[in-house]
C-alpha cells in the first residue's frame, strides 16, 4: 500500500508541476512563484498540523512549532541550498519533457560519489563505480537522441545537473542542521520553507514574476489556484509518503521502488503526450535506471557485508554507508 501511495503520490507531483510550469493552456512564466507557493504551503500545513497536535492521535507525536530567529539564522545555510535545488528542479522540468526528466537530473548519484570523496575522503568500491559510469553513459545517450529528435533544451540540462549537484548538497546540510532543531524533521521543514519564502521575494522580484503575476489573466481563477494548491499538497505529502515507505519497507527498497516508478514515469509520460521515442532513447533511459538500480544493489550488498562481519574496520564500515 505504502508504495503505490509513493508511486501515485510522487507521478501526480511531477504532472501537476509541468502543467501550473509549462501549459500551453496557462501560459504562465513565473516558476519561483511557483515553487515560492508550494514552500508556503508547505510551512502552512507544518504549522496547521502542529497547532492541531493536541487534537488527538492523528496530529499527536508532533512537535509544537514557533519561529526561533536564532534556530532560523542557524538553518539558513541549508535553506539557500534547499531553494537551488526546487528551483532547479522546477526549472528543469519547465525546460524538458516529463519522459526525459528522469534523465535530465540523473547524476545525483555521480555527483554523491564525488563529493563523498571531495568532502569526506571516502572511496567507493569498483562495482559502483561502473553502474556510475552506466548512468554517465545514459545521460548523455539521452542528451544526443533529444538534440537528434530537435526537442533538446540545454537550459533544462543545465538545471537538470544543478539540480542533481544540490540534492547532494541538500542532503549533507540536512545532516549538519539536524542537531539545530533536536533531530526534529518537521522543525527542519517548517523553517527550511519558512525561511525560503522569505529568500524567495528578492529573486521573484529581480526576475521581474510580480509584473507578470500582474498581467496573469487567470490570477483570479479558483481552477488556478485549485491546481496550484493542489500541487502544493502533494509536494508536501511526498516527503511524508517517503518516509512511510522506508519505515514499511527499507532503504534498500525505497531506492528500488524510486528507480521502478522513474520507469513507469517515463512510459505514462510518452503515452500521455503522444511522443514517438527511438530505440536509442530508450536504451538511454534503459542506461540510467539499470545502473542506478545496479549502485543501489552493490552498496545493498556492501552494507550487508559490513553489517554481517564484525571484524570489519570502521573506515570501511563508514565507506559502504556513504
């Protein structure tokens, strides 16, 4: 239950994305204005949930939150990389196809094998160096096949690498900001989007989105503003669903059960806009989720031998959880 509640949750995320992003219908160009909404959101629901904590089970567990401008200065590190990698994210998708997206933004895995090594001197086993060099191979087979078919967008590349390189660095800040909030998730959610949606004015104003919110002709529509905040809760759920599959599930099978739904994805994307792909695209996109699957099954393997021989150094213990 929990996964195809991943799978549903995380597919109508996308598709609810590229629509408020690139509609021909909407026509609207303000993508931080879209993603500034969705972290609003977000830090709204954080904040409704806590305030109903005492209501009864459905809310109970939940920390009490409030706005501690002290802890907020301490988790703005980490939200500057956290609006890069939304923003990133999104734009990436305003720039390439729902089918290709997956490949756009598929070196999170290299670019977690580099800094693992630039950061924190930890090496990776040969094995996983290959599925990483197959995910290579598979980006930029993907990236020729779109610049053959004309549909190539080299500032959705660009942002589809930036975002990759910022869920890297989203996740290692994650980790230093923790203890700031007691190791509390959704304190860290609330005041990473708080503080998000502060940071995000002066950008929406640079770029000049106010002038085009004003000249939004739909502003005023309820079906806008239903899809937009449609869109909002699912961005919000996605990161509870996650947690609800790792804790039924584990790790292991969560980054299985991302791969997978990456191809389904892509299959619903093509069938959906009507796209006629060649062999060599799929062999692209083939490329990358086999050698994503591969690296997530030999650091499985290489984090059960740890786990199972205690005479294992820690050096290498710390190297396979990397």
């Amino acid at each position: 239950v929990v996964v195809c509640l991943y799978w549903f949750t995380s597919i109508a995320m996308v598709f609810l994305n590229k629509y408020l992003l690139d509609s021909p219908s909407l026509r609207l160009d303000a993508p931080l204005f879209v993603t500034f909404f969705q972290c609003a959101l977000t830090a709204a629901l954080c904040l409704g949930l806590s305030l109903g904590a005492a209501c009864g089970p459905p809310c109970a567990g939940l920390p009490t939150l409030r706005l501690d401008p002290k802890v907020s200065r301490s988790v703005l590190p980490l939200s500057a990389v956290f609006i890069g990698m939304v923003t990133s994210n999104n734009l990436c998708l305003k720039h390439v196809g729902v089918a290709f997206y997956n490949v756009g933004r598929s070196l999170t895995t290299v670019f977690n094998v580099l800094l693992s090594y630039l950061l924190l001197k930890q090496t990776t086993s040969l094995y996983a160096l290959l599925a990483c060099g197959v995910i290579i191979g598979g980006f930029w087979l993907g990236v020729d096949q779109e610049g053959a078919e004309g549909t190539l967008s080299w500032t959705g590349i660009f942002f589809g690498i930036l975002a990759s390189l910022c869920v890297c660095l989203n996740a290692i800040y994650t980790k230093k900001v923790l203890p700031v909030v007691d190791g509390s998730i959704w304190r860290l959610t609330f005041y990473n989007n708080v503080n998000a949606c502060v940071l995000f004015f002066p950008l929406m104003m640079l770029l000049g989105e106010f002038r085009t919110l004003y000249n939004f002709d739909k502003l005023g529509s309820p079906s806008f503003w239903g899809m937009m905040t449609l869109g909002g809760v699912f961005g919000f759920a996605i990161g509870y669903v996650t947690g609800l599959q790792i804790k039924f599930t584990s790790p292991l099978t969560h980054n299985v059960s991302g791969t997978a739904k990456a191809c389904a994805q892509t299959v619903l994307a093509v069938i959906y806009f009507e796209e006629t792909k060649s062999f060599l695209w799929w062999t692209s996109n083939l490329m990358v989720l086999g050698g994503s699957f591969a690296y997530t099954w030999v650091k499985g393997l290489e984090m059960r031998k740890v786990q199972e021989d205690p005479n294992v150094k820690n050096g290498e213990r710390n190297e396979t959880g990397v």
